[in-house]
C-alpha cells in the first residue's frame, strides 16, 4: 500500500509508529479473512501471512513481535486467534520472537464492526493490559484488519505504559477511505 499517511493521522498522531498493510480490505482479500476468521480455513494462513512478512523486511525488524490477543470468551467461540495465526510463520520466517502472551484483552468487548469511530474508540477503553516489561523494546503488534485504528491505538496505549519505544502496527489489511 506504500508509505501514506492518512489526514487523520497527521492532525492527531496515533500511539503506534507506523502501520504495514498488506492489502487493502476488499474483494477477494476480505472474503478471505472472512473465511479464515470465522470458519477456522487454516488453509489461508500463508497465502495471508506471506504478503505481510515480505513487506515487513523493508522496513525496520522489531524485538517483538504481538499478536492481537482475544477475551478468552470470543477465542473459545472463534476456536483460534486468526491474530496469533498470522503471526505463528511471520515470526518464523522472519526471526522475530513471537510474544503471544505478553498482552491479554482485561474485557470481552462487543465486536467493532458497525459501530463509528467514536463508538469504537469508547468499545476498546481499557480493554488490554501488558504484563512484559517492554523497557526500550521496539514492538510489532499484529491484527487481520485495521478499520479505524481504534483497537491498535488502545493496545499501543498499554505497550506504551510497559516501556515500549516503537511499535508498529502490521495488518493484513486495511481499509482506505476513498478521497474525492
């Protein structure tokens, strides 16, 4: 998707770095995640990790390497963490040490979807604590889609408080506002 950044994020910087986006969120990408997230098709796994990773060696290697972590409630429903999913082979191919449970989600949250950035913002408030201390540690935080940013922001709020110094947001995809 190239190095864009967003009016949004210029007027009001979010509490990560940067974001690394694979794709943007439409056809056949979101049927894919669709698929993956929802009906468990392990299958998928590469075909969405391996765009990620090869975008991700241009740009700097983290210390860690997060992935978005679900309520256990929403995991026991989904049957996995299509986050942690993602990121199982990233961490692999590219010798990134995989934390999956240095950050847990404190609140099971109705899902984003439908909802405004306003709303999403409120949703997510407080959802996430961090156990690792991430004293000068440059992190990667994992998720399947970005939509507004708001629960990326949230997680990078409690990474901050645990030290973090960099943290970059990498999605397999992210929506883009049609400007015009």
């Amino acid at each position: 998707m190239g190095d864009q950044v967003c009016g949004a994020c210029l007027q009001h910087p979010p509490a990560f770095d940067r974001t690394l986006a694979a794709f943007s969120y439409n056809f056949p990408i979101d049927r894919l995640l669709h698929a993956f997230k929802y009906s468990g098709n392990l299958a998928l796994i590469e075909i969405l990790a391996k765009p990620l990773a090869e975008l991700a060696v241009g740009h700097p290697k983290p210390d860690l390497l997060l992935p978005m972590p679900l309520h256990p409630s929403r995991l026991k429903e989904r049957g996995l963490n299509q986050s942690l999913e993602i990121a199982k082979p990233i961490s692999r191919w590219l010798d990134i040490p995989l934390a999956a449970e240095a950050c847990r989600r404190t609140r099971d949250t109705p899902t984003q979807a439908g909802l405004k950035l306003r709303e999403r913002r409120r949703n997510v408030r407080g959802a996430f604590a961090c156990d690792l201390d991430l004293r000068g540690k440059s992190v990667a935080v994992l998720d399947d889609v970005m939509t507004t940013g708001a629960t990326l922001e949230e997680i990078s709020r409690a990474l901050r408080l645990r030290g973090a110094t960099t943290i970059s947001a990498w999605v397999v995809a992210r929506t883009v506002k049609e400007t015009g």
